[in-house]
C-alpha cells in the first residue's frame, strides 16, 4: 500500500471528498499529504471557503424574499 500520494491525487481526493465520503484509506492519505504539504493544506482551505461560501449565497438566496417568479415557478398564466 502506497502510504505517500502526490500534489495531483491529493488535489483530485480534496475535490472528490466534497461530493462523498471518502474511504478510510483514501483519508488517510490524504491527512498524511496535509501534514507535510503546505500548498495542499492551502488548497484544501480555499476549496472549503469556496464550498461554505456557495453554500451560505444558496441559502441567503432561498430564504431571502423574492420581487418575481422563481424560476422552478410558473406563471400565473401558465406560461414558463
């Protein structure tokens, strides 16, 4: 088993570890990068403020009171 994984499979772990959750193994990998990488543990930061600030617009965007139509909303007239 390959303890140590390069820039590139750390990066492609960060970015898969936002749309699942990644497997013991794949975790640990990825911890042990961080630990020693300072440009993936940067990049690692900047994806999560990306992800919590898309996050925070969606819902400030949801809740917030709307002047027209949704978009996932039809017309009064039937329209779209």
């Amino acid at each position: 088993m390959q303890l140590f994984i390069a820039c590139k499979q750390a990066h492609q772990l960060i970015s898969e570890g936002m749309d699942r959750r990644l497997s013991l193994s794949e975790r640990s990998k990825l911890k042990m990068h961080l630990a020693i990488c300072h440009y993936c543990t940067s990049f690692n930061g900047q994806m999560s403020f990306m992800r919590k600030a898309v996050r925070q617009s969606a819902l400030r965007t949801l809740s917030s009171p709307e002047t027209g139509n949704r978009p996932d909303q039809d017309h009064q007239d039937g329209s779209k």
